[in-house]
C-alpha cells in the first residue's frame, strides 16, 4: 500500500508577503539588479545617480513598484513619479529613505526619509498611493511630514510581534535616545511614538551620525555602525535587543570602539552573525551567540577603502557596496563564522559605480518563516514527519513546534511519528510569542507519494 501526501494551507492571522518585495534593487549611478534567480542580472535604465542611502519596493510577484534615492521618486517606468520631487531625505544621508507598505492597505506605501548631517529636516514621511496615474503611483498631499529632528541619518523598519503593525526605528543626535514609531494603518504615523534610552550618546563631529542602522531578520536585535573619524567622533558598532511588542531598544553591546569610520551593517539570516565595514576598507564579523560578542570579533578582510552599505539579498548572501567601484563584494556564506563565511571581493559587475549606498529594505520580509517538511514512510500507514534544525539563534524567545492530529493528540519537537488508520490530516505549528506559523498536510492511503508544496508565513 502506497501513501498519498495532498497539501493544504492555513491561514492564521496576517500573512506577510514573501520575499519578492524585494527582489528589485537600484543604487549608485544607474545600476539596477534583480535577484529573482541565485544570481543577480543587471536592469538597464535608471536615471538615479546617488552617492548614499536608497530604497525600492516590487509587488508580490516581484515587478517593480517604484524606488527613491529621498529626494525623488521613480515609477516601474524609471520616470520621476507625480509629485514626486522635492522629498526631504539627501543624496548624502547613509539611509535617506526606506518604504513600507501601509499597512492594511493594497495601494498605499509610507516613504520615510532622513536628512544629512544632522540637518533640519531630520525624519520624515510622504504617502504614495499606486492607483494614481493610470497605476504608476503618485506621491499624495501627505509629504515631507515631521516627525524628530535633528537625527541621525539611521532608518530600518520591524514588523510588530503582532504581525501585521511595523515599527520604524531611528536614533536621535546628540543624545542616546532611539525613537521608535508604530504604523498601524489607522493612525498617522508619528501619533504611536516610544522612546528609549541605550548605549553610546551619539554627538561631536557631524560624521558620527553616519552609518547603518539594521535589524535581525526576527525583529528581536538591532545593530548600528557609528561613523565618527578621528576627529572626536563617535567610532563604535554596537547591537542592542529590540522588543517588538513595546518598541523599546535596550541592553546595547559595543562590539568595537577602536576601529576607525564604521558605515555598514548587517545581521546573517538567524541573527547570529554581525558584520560590519569601515571606510577604512576592513569587514568585520562577530558571533552574537558567544559568551562574549565583542570578544569574537574577526577581520574578514582588509581591502582597501571603502566599504559602504551592506545588505542581504533573497539568496541569503549579504553584499557590500565599494565606493566608487563598477562592482559589488559579497559574503556567501553568511552563518559561517570566520573567514570561511567565504568574501568575494569582485563578485557583482555593475554598469556603473557601486558608491556607497545600497537599498534600505525592511527586515521582515527576510526571515523564509517555515521551512520544507520532510516525510518518510515507515510502512503501509505509517510515516513519520521532520522539520528541520533552524540555524542556531540566540537572544530570541525560544519557540514552540508542535504537529497536531486528527485524533486530537499532538507531539512536539522537530520530529513526529503516527500510524493512521485512515484518511487523516496533519497541522504543524511554529508558535511563536505572538503568532503562529502553520501548515496543514493532508495524508490519504491510496496512490503515490507526492512532495509537499513550498511554505508561507500565516
């Protein structure tokens, strides 16, 4: 007797987008990749010349919607969007902007910018709405609106441990306050603010509000490069724990004060790696599940300046910007510590310079949630169920897997057996501190093995 393994999906809660959202990339003078394959290809066409900070956004299928350097916004056509000149981030600022998708909306995405320099215009938001003209967008009456100034120039963005709310999280100038804001889709963003005290006060030379600031793929640790110079600036990476559900930032490491121009940042997929740059040209990493973090640190290599932006791709690799170069670096295997994490120094040709920015994306689209299932037949009606072993986290809420049956018994762990006497249903669960993650497999004793489908996120 052969068994026959049918698929079903439940739902449960909001099912976040996966991770074609972020598929489309435009940076530097007039480069475009997409990384819809393994491999990234080139997108001819775009005007944008910036030196910094940019941010892109695509559909669920992954077609472009529209990018921005935080000065002017491009639709799908690489035409400047209606209205959409005249934004108050700067062609100069480490993360001049990064979008979201409003949420509870279809149509609608919040662009959020960050001046330079500690500049007045400090952080704001404009509102793009994609029904307008014919379908290319267009930014609304909703822009440039305040919401802290002066800032430094870090933006990223974390999906509530609710699911569906996003925070969006910056960090005050000469001061040592992160501001964090919640968007709900019903309030206007600025109306949820919490505000919280961690690590270094960032002052002194204006180069110390340089570089990025980013989040772990689960939204439960931040880490920021401080830019500094010898010039009494700043010069640290520190990593802190983020919660979620409060917004408070908290429980700041510093991982290095001695090294001279941090810029870039940015966690591997599990959130256990760091890895940082300098304009100084050296890549850093640090293993955050180590008794000691900062004391892990390792010199992945030193190559001359400069390194830029950092930042993850849908293929889990992590590339880098160096400016001015026709190329992009890489780190292939982000959750290998030490130099085995496998730098590739020329890894991306460009068309055109990289410089120093590459786009700001969310986080929460980055974490694949769950994983494939694997079944293996023990006899006639017998099988067993594996999930796999997740990567190796730390500084997280631990969870919970369970497989639940139709008999109404359950086991928990990464693993479950069962005989069924007949047709029967399987439900396995990731619960987690404020969601549930599940996957619904149908198993009926007749036919062929077939199998299972890809997963999402509920």
């Amino acid at each position: 007797m052969k068994i026959k393994i049918l698929l079903m999906f439940i739902l449960i809660g909001f099912n976040l987008s996966g991770q074609n959202e972020f598929n489309n990339w435009f940076f530097g003078v007039g480069n475009g990749l997409n990384f819809s394959g393994p491999i990234p290809t080139q997108i001819l066409g775009s005007p944008m010349v910036q030196t910094e900070g940019v941010a892109a956004v695509s559909d669920a299928t992954g077609g472009l919607l529209f990018y921005t350097n935080g000065v002017t916004v491009y639709n799908r056509l690489n035409l400047v969007m209606g209205n959409g000149t005249g934004l108050l981030g700067d062609g100069s600022s480490t993360q001049s902007s990064i979008i979201i998708q409003k949420p509870l909306s279809l149509t609608n995405y919040y662009i959020f910018t960050a001046d330079a320099d500690v500049g007045a215009d400090g952080i704001r938001w404009s509102e793009v709405n994609m029904s307008l003209n014919g379908g290319l967008g267009g930014v609304t009456a909703n822009k440039n609106i305040l919401l802290r100034t002066p800032s430094c120039e870090k933006l990223c963005a974390v999906r509530h441990c609710n699911g569906k709310d996003i925070w969006i999280i910056s960090h005050d100038w000469n001061s040592n306050v992160f501001t964090s804001w919640l968007i709900d889709g019903v309030n206007t963003p600025g109306m949820l603010t919490v505000w919280s005290i961690s690590g270094t006060i960032v002052s002194g030379v204006n180069q110390s509000p340089y570089g990025q600031l980013k989040a772990s793929s689960d939204g439960k640790r931040l880490g920021a490069s401080y830019y500094g110079l010898p010039n009494g600036g700043t010069n640290r990476v520190e990593v802190y724990d983020f919660n979620n559900i409060t917004g408070i930032v908290s429980n700041a490491i510093t991982l290095t004060s001695t090294d001279i121009g941090p810029y870039g940042c940015e966690f591997s997929k599990s959130g256990r790696m760091l890895y940082a740059t300098t304009n100084q040209g050296r890549l850093f990493q640090w293993d955050l599940c180590s008794p000691n973090p900062a004391a892990s640190k390792v010199l992945i290599t030193n190559s001359g300046p400069f390194f830029g932006s950092l930042q993850m791709a849908n293929n889990g690799k992590i590339y880098i910007s160096r400016g001015p170069q026709p190329f992009l670096c890489s780190i292939n295997f982000p959750e290998i510590y030490g130099i085995g994490c496998g730098f590739g120094l020329n890894s991306v040709p460009l068309t055109g310079n990289a410089m120093f920015g590459l786009p700001n994306f969310p986080s929460y689209y980055q974490d694949p949630f769950i994983s494939d299932i694997t079944i293996n037949q023990v006899d006639c009606n017998s099988f067993c169920f594996s999930y796999p072993s997740p990567v190796a986290q730390c500084g997280v809420s631990l969870l919970t897997y369970q497989w639940v049956f139709n008999d109404g018994t359950t086991q928990n762990g990464l693993t479950a057996c069962k005989t069924f006497p007949s047709n029967q249903t399987v439900l396995f669960r990731i619960i987690r501190p404020c969601s549930i993650d599940s996957i619904q497999v149908g198993v009926t004793i007749t036919g062929v093995i077939i199998p299972p489908a890809p997963i999402f996120h509920n």
